[in-house]
C-alpha cells in the first residue's frame, strides 16, 4: 500500500515537473504521466491511449426538383353577336320640310317696299348695287339665299317668316342707303353752318361726324372724323388753322400724328391709324380725327396757315 502512494507520488511530481519545462520554452510533449521520448512516444499502455477522431461524413439528399404541371388550356367559346333585323333598327324620324307662308313680295313687284328689302338684304351683303323699286332677279336670287342660309323654304319670295328675320338683323334703312349715298362719312347732308358760306373752310360738324373742305360755300370734298373723349372734348367755335406739320410726334402722348393742322393750343386735324382700325370705339385726346389716310393727304395740301376752322353741331 505504502509503495503505491510513493508511487503515484511521484508521477504527480513529474508532471508537474514537465510542465514546468514546457512553461520555458522547451519541447517538451504534453504531461502525461508517464515517461516516455520526447517525441511524444510514451509508456502508457496501449489500452490507455487516447481515441483518434474521426470526421464523419453526413450523406447530402439532394432536393428534387419540382416537376411543372402545365395547365391545361380551355378553349374559349366564341361569343357570337346577334345581326340586327329590319325591325331592331332605330326609327329615323323625317325632318320636316319647311313651308312657306303667303307672299308679301315677290317677282314682279314694285314700289319703296322693295326698295327697303333691298336696302336690308344690302346691309347683310347679300344683295349689291344700287337698290331700285323693282323686284327682279337680282332680289329674288339675294332673298333665296338669305331664306337657305336660315332653314327657311327657299322661294325667292318675301313671307312673314323671312320678313321677320330680315327686320330683326337689321337696322331701318337711313335716306341715304334708300338714296344710294356713301355711309361711310364720305358724304351727308347736314346743312352747313352760315361762317361756312364764305372763304377757305375747315367745316367740322359734330353731328355728321364729317369734315368739310368748302371754298366759298361749295364743298370739294368730305370725310368722316372722330372727336375727343367726354374727358378731352374738342373744343367748338371758330378757329384758323395755326401751323402744319406733315409728320408730327404727338410730344405728350408719343403718338403719330400724320398731316396734323393745328388750330387751338395743341388740338388738330390729322390722320389716325386708330380711328382706322377701331371707328368710333375709341376717341381722340381733343384733335379731329381722320382715318382716310389718302383724303388727309389731299386735304393737307389744300389747306393753308390762316384758313378758317369751323367747328359746330348742325
């Protein structure tokens, strides 16, 4: 019993001892108890020697590929659309044909009635030339087109329908559309003021809206004008013309003013591309305007520094 406790003993010591030359860097193999060589061969019993490990390789199932089913295709059925028959078919329904009333005026006619038709279906241009007293072909060709443009049974005869219409889209004949006499301000027949009657005159008269060029009472030529606004009137009474200016800049306003003739502390005669393009829907700062741009020529020649310049309302 003694010699085994010495024993063992003594082993414990030896390892502790090949440790410690392990701890100094000496190669020394792992403690085990047992003296052997230093390349690790020992002594120990060959029933005591440590298992080897072995790796073990795990069989990998591979994992199946999944097989497609393709699905089955289901014909369609076609969807048949049914032919619609005579008797499925909208109704249309007949556009009443117009019908025309008993005659007012007619082919043949004659007399001032006629001439107010003509004057009227003039005025919507669909009659031209001069309006006379007889209805003939040149007033029966403008009613049937006036009567197709507006649905109306085409006769080439004036009923109440188209009377009616024609007097709704138009203004009372003036005398001198009924005298076939310019409208457009190139003559009137306004009277003249009596300081017109003698001399070179500039007669501006408010209501013809016209200018006057008269030398001694005889008129040489007339145009339409436009005034000043309600807040720059221009100003009436007698005047003489002061100075011309053939291509005046308005030094005020910054406006053209072609042809200008001053009579009265800045207001003129002159040519306006306004007046020209817009009429009466404007107004002039106080001058007079003119929009014939060739009559205003002519005129600027004729007049001379010192010729009187009326202005009035007949």
């Amino acid at each position: 019993m003694a010699k085994e406790v010495s024993r063992g003993t003594s082993v414990v010591m030896f390892a502790v001892l090949v440790l410690a030359i392990g701890a100094l860097g000496f190669g020394v193999g792992r403690a085990t108890g047992y003296l052997g060589t230093a390349n690790g061969a020992s002594n120990r019993p060959s029933s005591l020697a440590e298992p080897v490990e072995t790796q073990t390789t795990v069989p990998v199932t591979p994992t199946p590929t999944p097989v497609v089913t393709p699905t089955p295709v289901v014909p369609v059925e076609p969807v048949e659309t049914p032919t619609p028959t005579q008797s499925e078919s909208p109704e249309v329904t007949p556009t009443p044909t117009p019908t025309a009333g008993p005659a007012l005026l007619k082919t043949g006619d004659s007399g001032p009635q006629v001439r107010a038709v003509q004057a009227r279906l003039k005025q919507l241009q669909w009659y031209f030339g001069d309006v006379t007293d007889s209805y003939g072909p040149k007033t029966t060709a403008a009613v049937k087109g006036f009567q197709a443009k507006r649905g109306f049974a085409v006769t080439g005869a004036v009923d109440r329908t188209t009377m009616n219409r024609l007097v709704q889209m138009t203004h009372t004949p003036t005398k001198a559309e009924l005298e076939n006499r310019p409208t457009d301000g190139s003559w009137t027949d306004a009277p003249l003021d009596a300081r017109c009657l003698t001399g070179r005159v500039l007669c501006i008269d408010k209501t013809s809206r016209t200018i006057r060029w008269v030398i001694d009472g005889d008129v040489q030529r007339t145009m339409a004008v436009r005034f000043g606004a309600a807040y720059t009137p221009t100003r009436e009474g007698l005047f003489h013309v002061e100075s011309k200016s053939r291509d005046h800049v308005s030094s005020l306003y910054g406006s053209s003013m072609p042809f200008a003739m001053f009579f009265s502390r800045g207001q003129a005669v002159h040519y306006s591309s306004d007046f020209a393009a817009r009429g009466y829907a404007g107004a002039s700062h106080g001058c007079v305007n003119v929009r014939d741009y060739d009559g205003i020529k002519w005129l600027f020649d004729q007049v001379k520094v010192g010729d009187k310049v009326v202005i009035y309302w007949s």
